[in-house]
C-alpha cells in the first residue's frame, strides 16, 4: 500500500517540476540577455539562434542591448590593454589607428 502510495506521490512531483521548467522556459527574457545570447550566436554563426533571440524583445530593445555590450566589451579591453576605448574599438574593426 505505501509503496503505491509514494508511486503516486513522486508522479504528482515530477509533473509538478515539469511544469515548472515549462513555466521558467517560457519567462520573458530582458533586453540584456536577448543581447548576450544574440551577440554570442552571431559570432558562433549559428543563425537559428540568431534568429530565436532576435524574437525576444523588440528590435529597438535588441540594439540598445547589443550597443550596451559592445560599450561594456570595449571598455573591459580597454583597461585589461591599457589603451583607450577608441584605440581598442579601431583596432577590433579593423581600422587603422587615428
């Protein structure tokens, strides 16, 4: 009888726990992890990703997120080089120095 008892009990727990990680699946992302996760796909090249983080938050909210990493990215360069921020912006795009 007990046994049953806790068959049925751990049943009702994993459904439980299931429909908790559908509902934490599920959460609106913010703009800043829609940013991370999209930064991160375009340089893997992984356009499916791309694509599921694009559909996150609204275009306007992905490119103020995108433009606060990459502000974040070159400052953290920046004092880990020793050199200016713009110094380290040319030189990851490429441009010869000013």
């Amino acid at each position: 009888m007990w046994g049953r008892v806790r068959e049925i009990g751990s049943r009702m727990t994993g459904v439980r726990r299931a429909e908790e990680r559908a509902g934490r699946e599920e959460r609106p992302r913010n703009l800043f992890e829609a940013a991370a996760a999209y930064v991160s796909a375009c340089a893997e090249d992984d356009q499916d990703r791309i694509d599921e983080a694009a559909g996150w938050v609204s275009p306007e909210a992905l490119s103020f997120g995108v433009n606060e990493l990459a502000c974040r990215a070159v400052t953290a360069l920046a004092r880990e080089r020793g050199e200016s921020p713009g110094t380290v912006a040319r030189a990851l795009l490429g441009l010869p120095a000013a």
